[in-house]
C-alpha cells in the first residue's frame, strides 16, 4: 500500500462524498445529492435531490457526527432500494404486483407513507442486525472466558478484537458475493472520481484510472475507527455484569460514532504521518469494500459528481442523463428541498 497515492501531496480536500449502490452511485455535494443508474439497456438513469441546511446543532463538533451516522443510515438504505426500482423498472415489462400487506398499508396511510415505514423499518432491522451481531454477541461470547481470564482490561481487549475480527470476516465472505463485487466496483469508482476530482483534473475515466480506490474519507474507515475506538472506550469501563456490560455499549454508540467522525474528519484534511497511522487499519478493510472499476463504472460516478457541481439555483430533476450528468429525457422536475 502506497500511503502517498492515498494522501496525495498538494490534493485539495473536498467535501463531496458518495456510496455505491447496484448498478450505480450517489455522489453528496454542498447542496445536492446525484444518484446514477446504469440500467440494463445502458441508459444512465439520474435523479439529484436539494439537501436540507443544517441547522446550528448539528454542527457542533461530535454531536454532527451522530446525526451524519444516523442519516447515512436513512439515506443509504433510500438509495439501495432506490436503485434497486430503477433496475427492476428496466428489466421488466412486466406490471408490479404489490403484495396484500403493501396494499393494505397504502389504503391505510397512503403511498408516501407507506414507503417511509417500510424505509424506517428496513433501516431499523438493520440496525437490530449490527447491534445482535456486532454488540451483543461479542461481550456474550467472552462472558464464557470470565471465570479464566481474571484481568478486567485483558477480558475487553479480547472482545474488541473478536468484534474486528467478526466484522473483517462478515465484509469478506459477502464479498464473494457477485452483486456485492460489483456494488464494490462502483465503491473503487466513486474513490477514483474523488481522487480525480480533489487533484484538479478533468473528469474522464482516463485520468480517474490512475489513481487507487482507496481513500481516507470513506465510510469503511469511519466503520474501522468506530471498532477501534470502542475496543479502546470500552476497556476503561471494567467488566460488570453481562446486562450492564450491554446496555453500556449501547448508550455509548452516539460519542464512539461522534468521535470516529471527526477523526474521519481529519484523516480527510490532513497527511501528517500520525494520520496515516491511524488510517491504516480503515485503509487495509478498504481492499475488501472497493475493487477496480471498468471505464463505464467510471462515468456513471463523473455523472453523478458532475451532477451535484452545478450552481444552487439549479433545479432538481429525474430521468435520463448524458455522461456530464446533465438531462436528456425529462421524468420529474421539482424545485422542492428533499424531505
């Protein structure tokens, strides 16, 4: 791993951040987000959204990083499902048919509605997943080792390990997965952009080849410093008994998630040799969550970056897109800020 090819000298750090979705990316800008789709026909299918301004409290340093973790969570799973409509709407010509309990719920709380509680409750199963997995099962598991390792500091040390462990070897087995490689494909292509973007070059999958798919502002390396953090936190708090242990870890998730994120932060803006330490471990996991993208994988991530670089005034829209992410076919235009 070259670090400099990472941390590039002379760089001009951005705040435009994306994730991958199937088939596709959404880029962040200052105001807008951009979600591109290549369908099944080629076509890249566009739609850009007007973000919300943030209001004072949510840019208090470690608090902002909770609200970030916690719309992430919300966007991040809109987007999938997202793109997931869109490539269903170009495989098919087939009609949907919704199932009963989707019908009953749009007769009982209408179709907008309806979506947002499926939304909330996907992002809440999630979430349930992560904690049982991630949370619980660990401080449960080296519960068992309580009665042979007396040190309290040695019993958190090993649950901190075995929690990176677990994680390292979750993100490894899905991706094996064929549609997890290519959605980590799009992950390679939205670094290359950025890399591309940050270094002053034009926008074409050329200059973007060049440069690795690894990162130090991405969302894998927030994931990393959240474990390593947690490993060092929770080693401070002893070894009560298994329930407190829990709901310890619970309540301490908003401060690890509001710490890791200004340290992500900072890994962003910085290429002191301390930040590169810190950032090896998020760095390493990256090899597993990004892979090497072709050229048309890349223009889909120029599109969307190309279409959150416009000026505020610009109107939303959804549709068709050309490589510059600019509209051809028009499906809906609206100047309305994105709730």
């Amino acid at each position: 791993m070259d670090l400099n090819k990472i941390f590039i000298k002379n760089a001009s750090p951005t705040k435009i951040g994306g994730q991958a979705v199937l088939e596709g990316i959404m880029m962040k800008g200052e105001d807008r987000t951009a979600v591109v789709v290549r369908k099944p026909n080629s076509d890249l299918h566009i739609k850009t959204e007007l973000l919300k301004k943030p209001n004072w409290i949510r840019k208090i340093p470690v608090l902002r990083g909770v609200f970030v973790f916690v719309d992430a969570l919300v966007t991040g799973t809109r987007t999938l499902l997202y793109s997931a409509e869109v490539l269903e709407e170009g495989d098919s010509d087939e009609t949907y048919e919704k199932d009963k309990l989707t019908l009953w719920m749009e007769n009982k709380f209408g179709e907008k509605t309806s979506l947002n509680i499926m939304l909330y409750f996907s992002v809440f199963l999630a979430v349930l997943f992560t904690v049982g997995i991630f949370i619980i099962a660990p401080t449960a598991v080296v519960n068992l080792f309580g009665s042979i390792v007396p040190n309290e500091i040695a019993l958190n040390l090993i649950e901190g390990v075995l929690r990176i462990v677990m994680f390292v070897l979750y993100i490894a087995v899905i991706s094996k997965m064929k549609d997890i490689k290519t959605v980590f494909e799009y992950h390679g292509a939205e670094h290359k952009c950025i890399h591309c973007f940050e270094n002053n070059l034009e926008l074409i999958p050329k200059n973007c080849q060049q440069f690795e798919t690894l990162h130090p502002r991405c969302g894998t390396s927030f994931l990393m410093f959240v474990m390593v953090i947690s490993l060092l936190l929770f080693s401070l708090l002893g070894w009560p008994n298994l329930l407190i242990r829990i709901l310890s870890r619970l309540l301490l998730i908003p401060i690890i998630a509001g710490l890791s994120y200004e340290l992500l932060r900072w890994a962003g803006k910085s290429d002191s040799m301390l930040v590169k330490i810190l950032s090896l471990p998020g760095l390493t996991l990256q090899k597993l969550t990004t892979n090497q993208p072709d050229d048309r994988q890349l223009e889909v991530a120029i599109a969307a970056m190309k279409a959150v670089m416009v000026p505020k005034d610009t109107p939303t829209y959804e549709g068709t897109c050309d490589l510059e992410g600019n509209l051809i076919v028009l499906d809906e235009l609206s100047n309305k800020e994105s709730e």
